[in-house]
C-alpha cells in the first residue's frame, strides 16, 4: 500500500486519463461518474486496501463492491495498473465479448469482487461479505462505493438499518456525492437531503470529506477501520467529471464520450502527451 500522497496523486492522475481513454477508444461509457470517483478508488486500491493480483480469489483479500457500476471505468484502470490485467483491452470496453462488461460482472473481470448493474444493490451484498468475514473469523474489510443518486433506492435503506443491527464494523460505505444522477440534480429527483443526519439516525458511525483529497479519503477510512462495532459511512463530496475541465459539473457527459479533439483537450489538461 502506498502512503506518499503525492505518489497517490499520481496515480489517481492516471486513472483519470485512462478512465477518458478507454470511453474515447471504445466510443461508449460513462466519463463524468467515472472520474468522480476516481480518488476514492485511487485511496482504495492503492492507499488501503489488501489484495494481491496474482491471487485474484485469496480468501483474505480486502472486498471491493462499486454498485454504482456504471462508473466502471475507473475501478478497471485501477485493476489493470495493479496488474490484475493489461490495460490492452481498454478500447474493448462494453464489448459484447470483452472482460470489461459495462458493468462490472464478477464472472468476467479479474479483480472484480461483485456484480452491479441494478442500482442499489452494493451494501447489501457487502452486508454479506461482512457477515461472512465475521462468522469466518477473517479480518477483511468490505468497502462499498455508492453514488449519491442511487440512494434513491429503498433497498439501501433496509440494508442501512440490518448492517446496524448486526454491528459490521468491517463494512465501510464511501458515497460519490457529486450532486448528480443521470436525470438531474439529485435535491430535485429525490428527498434524500440532508443525507447524514439520516444514516447517523440508523446509528452508523459517519463522516463527511473532500472526496477529491485523497490524505482525507485515507483518514477518514483509517476512523472507520477503528470503529469495529458498528458500520461506517464516508460522505464524500465530489465533481462530476472531475479533472477534465469541460467535462466538471456538465451532467450532460454523465454518459457520453469524447470525440478525437475532446479527447485530445482532455489528456492536455490531466498531463497526458496528446
């Protein structure tokens, strides 16, 4: 695990290029999702959690859930700069026969701990696996990355209240809280605002970060890790599309991929060489 926060920076710098290249190259995704959540996936992968490429399946590993999935982009270029596989296959992405589904497909993708797809699923699969390493005696931890829109599902609310009643301190939730859905602004979709005064009510342990400040992302996981009796949720507040100037704040690129010109402007502005 890497401590430099500049190292971290750079890495996070790289997903971000990739997270544009592999949409540009495959001509289909989801950039802005995508590279909002690229630090959080960056203080993930490489900041905290314990897994090994070359024992994809070890029993031990740290579990990882994006149940926003469609932000895929940016978990997959961090599988691949860890090794999982080659950043070869990125213009294959979204391919019918390709490993990098549109969303993520544990059947299909190395590194890849569940499938999501369906919105709202991710903490109560990650519920599971916390349960699991508890009745196992395993000392993993399960980290679930959620976005702020999908918490319009009531299931996310049902699973809120059972991760407290069985105290999973090893479940750890990070919402993507770019402010965003694919239909709008979220405080004009659902009634989800406040958000944490309402998980704090379910009686989880909870933060708020900058969840472009990778040294806080890590902080705030390294509280939640200590909190062993009860589930963790980190609020993280972001941008949609991140990184990329014209892309911050535009909904309009929630699902949409740069033409040649875009893309060049991009890696122009993420420290590429195009």
């Amino acid at each position: 695990m890497e401590t430099d926060i500049g190292k971290l920076e750079v890495w996070a710098r790289l997903i971000r290029r990739d997270i544009v290249t592999m949409t540009h190259l495959s001509g289909d995704g989801h950039p802005g999702p995508s590279l909002s959540v690229a630090d959080i996936v960056t203080a993930l992968y490489f900041g905290t959690m314990k897994v090994d490429p070359s024992r994809p399946q070890w029993q031990d590993r740290d579990r990882m859930i994006l149940s926003k999935g469609h932000a895929c982009p940016a978990v997959y270029a961090a599988l691949a700069r860890k090794g999982y596989f080659s950043p070869d296959v990125y213009p294959t992405l979204r391919h019918i026969d390709s490993i990098l589904q549109g969303h993520p497909d544990v059947q299909k993708t190395p590194g890849i701990d569940a499938t999501a797809g369906s919105l709202g699923n991710g903490i109560s699969i990650g519920l599971g696996m916390a349960l699991a390493a508890k009745l196992q005696g395993k000392a993993y931890f399960t980290y679930v990355v959620t976005g702020d829109g999908e918490l319009n599902e009531g299931v996310i609310w049902e699973a809120l209240m059972a991760a407290k009643h069985h105290n999973v301190g090893n479940l750890i939730v990070l919402v993507d809280n770019n402010e965003y859905q694919s239909g709008g602004a979220v405080r004009n979709i659902s009634g989800i605002l406040p958000l944490l005064p309402k998980v704090e009510a379910f009686g989880w342990h909870c933060q708020e970060v900058d969840g472009h400040s990778i040294a806080e992302i890590l902080q705030a996981v390294k509280a939640a890790q200590a909190a062993t009796d009860t589930p963790s949720i980190i609020v993280a507040h972001t941008l949609k599309g991140k990184g990329v100037p014209y892309m911050e704040g535009n909904n309009a690129w929630h699902k949409r991929t740069p033409t040649k010109k875009e893309y060049q402007e991009a890696m122009m502005a993420l420290g590429g060489v195009e």
